[in-house]
C-alpha cells in the first residue's frame, strides 16, 4: 500500500515538474529570440538599447544592451533614462488634452487666440491642426539661420514663424510632419496653465503617475539620472554626440525617461486614468482633415495597420537617439525601444519582437 502511494506521488510529482518546466522554457525561447534580434546593439564598449514588453498590465521583458556613455562604458539597464525625441509628442498632446478636458481650451480654438502677433498667413490655424501636423507651419529648422550657435528653445521656435511668409498649404488641407506646432503647443500649455511646460509635465502627469526620474529636461535647470548619451558612428568610431541645436526644444522631443517608467504612463493610457476613454480613443485614432480627406495621425501618435490590428505608435530620432514605441491597446501590448545610437531603424526591431506576442 505504501508502495503504490509512494509511486503515485512520484508520479504526479513529475507531472507537476514537467508542466512548470514548460512555461520557464517558452519565455526562454522568447528572450532568446529577442537577443537575437537585439543582437547588434550587445556591446560592453557600444551604445545600445533598453527594451521592453509591456502585456496585460505585466511587464513580460526587460533588458538592456551595450553602454550609456562611452566615457565610462556603464552598461545600459531598464531604469536607463533615454531621450525620447518625438515620442515626447504624445505628452504634449495629453497636456493640450488635459487642459481641454477642464474647460480652458478648445481645439477648435485658433492660434491667434492665444499669439494675436502672430502673422496673418496663420490667422486660420487650429489648436487641433497643430496636433496633427496640419498646420502648414514650415518646420523651424528650415529656418534657423545657419549662423545659429546657440541651442533653441520654443519660444524661439515661434520667433521664427514670423520670418516665415506663407504654409506650406493652408490650414486643415493636408499632412506635412512638422516640429514647430509642438513647440507651439507647450508655449500655450505655458501660457493658459500659468507654468513652465516642464513643471506643467511634472504636476500634471509624471508625478501623478509616479513617473520619478522623468523629466523634460533643461539644461542647468535640472538632472537626468542614470542617463543615456547619444553617441554617433562617424570615421569608423563612435563619438558622443549627445546636443544638437534644437536639442533644448521641450514640446517636440525633450523628455527623458526610461522603458520602465513608461509602462505607468501606457497603462494609464488605456485604463483612461487621465482623460475619458471617448477622449482617449479619439487620440488614438485617424483624423479627418477640413476638406475630408483622412490621414494617418491622432493627437500625438501615429496610426497604422500592422499584423491586422490598426494600432497607434511613434518613432523620435535626433543626434544620437533613435527610438520606436509600439501601442496595441486592444491587446493590452506594448514594445518598446529606446536607443542611443543615431543609426538603425527600431521600429524594424520593435516589430520582430511584436510578432512573438501578437501570433
């Protein structure tokens, strides 16, 4: 009798070995594989990446690869701040959004609501052209003089609207990806809120969200830590190229943070915790210009088809940062990657690794 209990009990003893073996060894095989697919950024002298899979309000993978700067060779790791570049657009969108939701502003509302100066070629301008890069506002780094030295800030970028003479088509008529209506959007926040955009940024959804080391950082006014270095390959080396002159400029790309952290801002996003979800979802989703014709940009995302799941997502890039983030909030997924390398395309890795949770 005891025998037969005792090779009953090794029995399912085995079962339940091997059942718990399965599981360890399919997230094995996805870490793997997305090893694989990071593999060129896996250095202990390179800049690398910090990545992340963010599924069912878990985090199902973190890691980092290669080094945040090249003076010290620290290695990268998921609490490694990065600058996000243009994915910073999607904070200012919310900031523009909050403001809406309490009543102080509208998208309908026109520029010259809040800028009266503003030249005339711009008199039919909308808060939510500016949103959704239909302005017509030449982008202001096809303005800078080429003498410039100094780093530009957003109100700089506006000074330069008045240098410019004409659109480049007029307002709510097509889609032209430009920077300056995002400067022009955190000088509003600034100017209806009463506060810095960074400090508008802080109170109103980094700190809120428990966002701690995430900034829009200003140079001699704050503190990126743990911070990432953007580096370039140039002559066969790889050199620090961490400012550009448009570097300092908040509401098109200056914010800093890190894959971690953006998990509490993403599932913010999709359990609505900021704004209502009809509020949300309308950011979400493609917008219908003035004379009809729709494009593929929300409030701060870009919209696309991929793997039969229409999703939203967004790129940045500036000196020495590429950086891609992918949104399935149907699916409760998002991939995201952070680089401080100024070459390769992430969005190429970002959607290998989407693949291994979206089949």
């Amino acid at each position: 009798m005891c025998s037969k209990l005792v090779h009953k009990i090794a029995f399912y003893c085995l079962i339940l070995l091997s059942v718990g073996a399965c599981k360890p060894s399919a997230l094995l095989i996805k870490e793997r594989k997305i090893d694989t697919i990071l593999a060129e950024y896996n250095s202990d002298t390179k800049p690398g990446a910090s990545v992340l899979v963010y599924q069912n309000d878990k985090i199902v993978f973190k890691k980092g690869y290669g080094v945040k700067e090249l003076s010290s060779f620290e290695k990268i790791d998921p609490f490694t701040n990065f600058r996000l570049a243009s994915i910073t657009k999607q904070f200012t969108a919310m900031s523009i959004l909050l403001l809406a939701k309490n009543n102080k502003i509208s998208l309908e509302d026109p520029l010259t609501k809040y800028f009266s100066s503003f030249p005339a070629y711009g008199k039919k301008i909308k808060i939510k052209h500016l949103l959704t890069h239909s302005s017509g506002l030449v982008d202001y780094e096809d303005l800078m003089p080429a003498t410039q030295q100094k780093q530009l800030h957003d109100t700089n970028c506006l000074q330069l609207m008045y240098i410019a003479d004409s659109l480049y088509f007029p307002a709510g008529t097509d889609y032209k990806y430009s920077n300056t209506g995002y400067a022009i959007l955190a000088l509003i926040v600034e100017k209806i809120s009463g506060q810095d955009f960074a400090v508008f940024l802080k109170e109103n959804i980094f700190k809120p969200l428990g966002m701690k080391t995430t900034l829009a950082y200003e140079q001699g006014k704050s503190t990126v830590l743990n911070r990432a270095y953007g580096s370039s390959f140039e002559n066969g080396l790889w050199t620090q190229t961490d400012q550009s002159l448009t570097s300092a400029v908040l509401g098109d790309g200056g914010i800093y943070t890190n894959t971690v952290e953006m998990t509490k801002w993403i599932k913010a996003l999709w359990t609505y915790k900021l704004i209502s979800p009809e509020m949300q979802k309308n950011t979400w989703s493609r917008k219908k210009l003035d004379n009809g014709k729709m494009i593929d940009y929300g409030y701060g995302w870009h919209i696309e088809e991929y793997n039969n799941n229409t999703h939203p997502y967004h790129d940045g890039s500036s000196i020495g940062f590429r950086n891609n983030i992918l949104l399935f909030p149907d699916k409760k997924l998002m991939i995201i990657v952070l680089t401080n390398r100024n070459e390769g395309d992430p969005i190429n890795e970002a959607k290998k690794i989407a693949d291994l949770y979206l089949n």
